[in-house]
C-alpha cells in the first residue's frame, strides 16, 4: 500500500470527537459532604405502581439518609398518606438516633409542595 505523506485525509467527525480525552466528573468539594446523621435527607415518592404492592399498595416513599446511605423504604395506599409517613419516619428517626433531621431534599416532582408538609418541616425548623 502506497501512503504518500502530503495526501490530505478525510476525518469522520464523530470519529474524532469520540477519540477525544474526556475529563473525569469534578470530585465533591469536601465542605459540601454531610458528615452529620440525618442532616440530609432524600426523600421521594414513587407511583403509581402498574401492580399493588405489599398490603394493596400502590406508592413507595423512600427515605435515603446522605450520611450513611441508609434506606427507608414506607408503602402507600394513596399519595394522601405521604405527610402522616414522613411524621411517622422523623420521630422514628429522630427518637433512635437522638438527633434532628435538619435538611430534606426531593427530585422537585411536586409530591411535597402542600401547604402542610411545608408547615411541618417549618415549625420541626427543616429546611
């Protein structure tokens, strides 16, 4: 095969961008790591389920703390019944571990905006 070293080649773009070093994710910033239990929280609300759950469920709420990666995981009857399981999940928490959740974050799908659940975690003092 004859390859002259002045022929101009034709590159596949794709190609080449594909083959381009991809600089890794940006490590955490230390100071944002929650190194304290229960200081936050994800919380988040999964269903309609196609099929019923355990005991004729049809949601799953699930609690994940930051720290230690622990999972809660409640089932629900209705959407309805997620302020009464959250109150059920911060005193159980709360009395076992002795501390305070300070901190609860969701996916922003709109489980948790009624006046309600707001008015519980401003008068428990979280944000």
């Amino acid at each position: 095969m004859d390859v002259k070293t002045n022929q101009q080649l034709a590159f596949c773009v794709g190609w080449v961008n594909g083959k381009h070093y991809k600089n890794p994710f940006k490590k955490r910033n230390p100071k944002k790591i929650f190194t304290i239990l229960l200081e936050l929280v994800h919380i988040d609300l999964c269903g309609s389920m196609k099929m019923t759950l355990i005991e004729g469920a049809w949601f799953l709420m699930i609690f994940t703390n930051e720290n230690t990666k622990v999972v809660w995981t409640h089932f629900l009857k209705s959407k309805s019944k997620s302020l009464a399981t959250f109150k059920e999940f911060q005193a159980m928490v709360e009395t076992n571990s002795r501390k305070k959740i300070k901190c609860i974050w969701n996916d922003n799908g709109n489980e948790f905006i009624s006046k309600a659940f707001k008015g519980n975690c401003k008068a428990k003092g979280i944000q």
